[in-house]
C-alpha cells in the first residue's frame, strides 16, 4: 500500500500542533497548590480529625494530586481554638473547625455549628444550603477574611460525663463544666461555670479536678478520650448540639486565587467529608456506648424540669442576643420558620418511623 506522504506530513504536522498546544494548556489549567489546614481536633480522634483527612483525599484523588491539602493537628501550627484567626492572617489557608468557637468575635457564627435546642444533623444541613444558614455565616465571616464550607456533622451529641447526677436544677448550680458555644451563656444562668477548653485540654482538667463535668461529641470519641476514668455519669442527650455541623473555614483570596474547577473540586469534597463523618459516627458510636456501660458507665436522661429550665434559658439569651445584633437576629428568626415547617413534617413522618423501630428493636 502507498502512503501519500504529503498527506502523512500534513497529518502527523497537525497533530505536532495540536500537541504542543494541547500540553501546555492542560497543565495551565491543572496547576499545582500546595495548601495547609489546621484541625482543631486532635490527631487521636481518627473521625473528628480524620475529617479533614478525608477531605484532603478527595480533593487530592479530584485533581490527580496536583492540588494538595496537608492537614496539621492542634498546636503543630496555631493551637485548636486560634484555627479561625490563622485563617484570617493567612497563615495557613484553610481550617477545620466549628464556627461556634468564635462567638467571641461574633455570636451569629453559633448558627452555623448549631444552637442550644436548634436544629438536629439533617435539619442543619437542610437550612444552610436552602435557607439562610450559608449565607449569614458567610456574610459574618466575609469581615475576617474567610469563607466556610460545611464538612462534617456529628450528630446528636451526647450530654457528657459528670462526677455527680443531676436530679434537679438546684444540681447546676456552681458546676464547672467544659462545654462550647452559646451553651456555656445559657448554662451560667442556672448557676454552671461554663469552661471553654480546646479538645485536648479536657482530661487532664477533668482528672486534676478542675471541672466536674465534661461534653465533647459522642460515646466514640468520649471513650478515646478516657472520660469515664474520671466520671461515671454519662448524660443524655446534648441538648446544645442536636445537629453539630463543622466546616472547612477557607481564607478569601486563596480560594479567590484557585482556578474554578478547582474551587469546585473543593466544594464537592467538603460535602463528601461531611457525609463520611455522619456516616462513621452512626456506626461506631453504639458499639462505643455498649463497652462502656460495660466497663461501668452509668446512664442519666438530664431531668424534664432541667430541659424545661434550660429550653426557658436558651429563649431568653437568644433574645438578649437579638436585641443587640443584627445578624444573630436575622439567622435566629430564620431558624425558627424553618424548624415552624419542618418539625410538623418530623413528627407526622420521621419521629413516627424512628420511635416504633426503637420500640419494636428486637422483634425478629
């Protein structure tokens, strides 16, 4: 067979060009970044922490390596509860960490984590993506120089460990106990000395005596962390956190910075993060519960006159609250109208399902 070699030479010199124009803008739009994330969890928590692992997986696998998260542990960096301010100064680009940390710069940054008596893991997510959750909070953060993804969700949280039970209100009052968020506010009006520590800091001021009682997440990690070594009375349910949303807290410019697909790329992976750390803390947190009231936790329901004082609390902070900031206002009276329509839905549906199959557990 003859082979036209004007044709051959056209061809083979069309694909030359195309080539050398095909490689060079591939690799333009794939540039490599190197970015650093702060957790504000400590490493041994492999779902808390394991999150922004997660996170960096994917968006490592998403972009063929080239865009690359190395994710640091408290106090390698900045310590826990400083992952918002190393954002803000650029020193690293992005954190993993809940908002609610720093209501001390701002209150309305408790609305993304989650309130006392709020919202619980799906109603959470449901109202930052459709409603007003996203854009408040990204709103409030824009004057820090920050933007948040959601990424992770623990679930309703557990009520923690106390030395002592709780039998009525009177039980709170001069209680020191490490809890986060608006919380501790709501709790100090029934007498508790709220403590906020960073999560590697609770045992050893637990064990030393220096709280009496302690929340964190879950039976899961509750049991990593030692917690009933110290204190034996594990409390039910973690009326602060019915839904407690994290997120990843990204600087503006180095997301600004990033090509579109790449910022796509990170978005999609925030929610495959969140997803996976839901997912692991509803399979790992009964088998957590069962060895530990097999090693002697006993378990309390906090009393209805405690929820009822605390419920009444929560109103009268969030209202104190509103009258002074504009932004807390906004998402608080958001919240309410959708919690107004969702929650009949709840109980017509998802309540009735969820509470005749814990009933009936058992049945073959």
């Amino acid at each position: 067979m003859t082979i036209d070699r004007r044709k051959f030479m056209t061809g083979a010199g069309v694909a030359a060009a195309s080539a050398g124009v095909a490689a060079p803008a591939l690799a333009q739009s794939m540039p490599e970044v190197k970015w650093r994330l702060t957790s504000s969890f400590p490493k041994s928590l492999d779902t808390i922490f394991g999150t922004g692992e997660m996170l960096a997986k994917y968006v490592a696998e998403a972009s063929d390596n080239r865009f690359q998260i190395q994710v640091f542990g408290p106090g390698e960096i900045v310590p826990g509860l400083q992952a918002l301010d190393a954002v803000q100064t650029g020193t690293v680009e992005c954190a993993h960490t809940p908002t609610y940390f720093y209501i001390g710069k701002d209150p309305a940054l408790a609305f993304g984590t989650g309130i006392p008596f709020g919202l619980n893991a799906r109603q959470q997510h449901a109202w930052w993506h459709f409603f007003d959750g996203r854009t408040i909070t990204n709103e409030v953060l824009a004057r820090y120089n920050a933007v948040a993804f959601a990424a992770g969700s623990s679930g309703a949280q557990m009520g923690g460990f106390f030395r002592k039970e709780i039998k009525e209100v009177a039980d709170l009052n001069g209680l020191k106990f490490r809890i986060g968020g608006l919380a501790g506010q709501i709790l100090a009006k029934l007498g508790v000395v709220p403590q906020q520590l960073a999560p590697g800091d609770v045992y050893p001021a637990l064990e030393r005596g220096a709280l009496d009682a302690a929340e964190f997440v879950g039976p899961y990690d509750d049991e990593k962390l030692g917690f009933l070594r110290v204190a034996k009375y594990y409390y039910a349910p973690g009326w602060w956190e019915g839904g407690a949303m994290l997120h990843l807290i990204v600087n503006k410019q180095k997301l600004d910075e990033l090509p579109a697909h790449y910022r796509g790329i990170l978005a999609n992976a925030c929610e495959a993060a969140h997803n996976w750390m839901l997912a692991k803390y509803d399979a790992v947190n009964g088998p957590a519960l069962r060895r530990m009231v097999e090693k002697g936790a006993e378990l309390r329901v906090f009393p209805t006159p405690v929820l009822e004082a605390a419920l009444k609390a929560s109103n009268e902070t969030y209202a104190e609250i509103s009258a002074k900031n504009a932004d807390f206002k906004r998402a608080w009276e958001s919240l309410q109208a959708y919690r107004q329509d969702v929650l009949p839905w709840w109980q017509l549906n998802e309540y009735a399902f969820d509470t005749f199959m814990v009933r009936t557990r058992g049945r073959s």
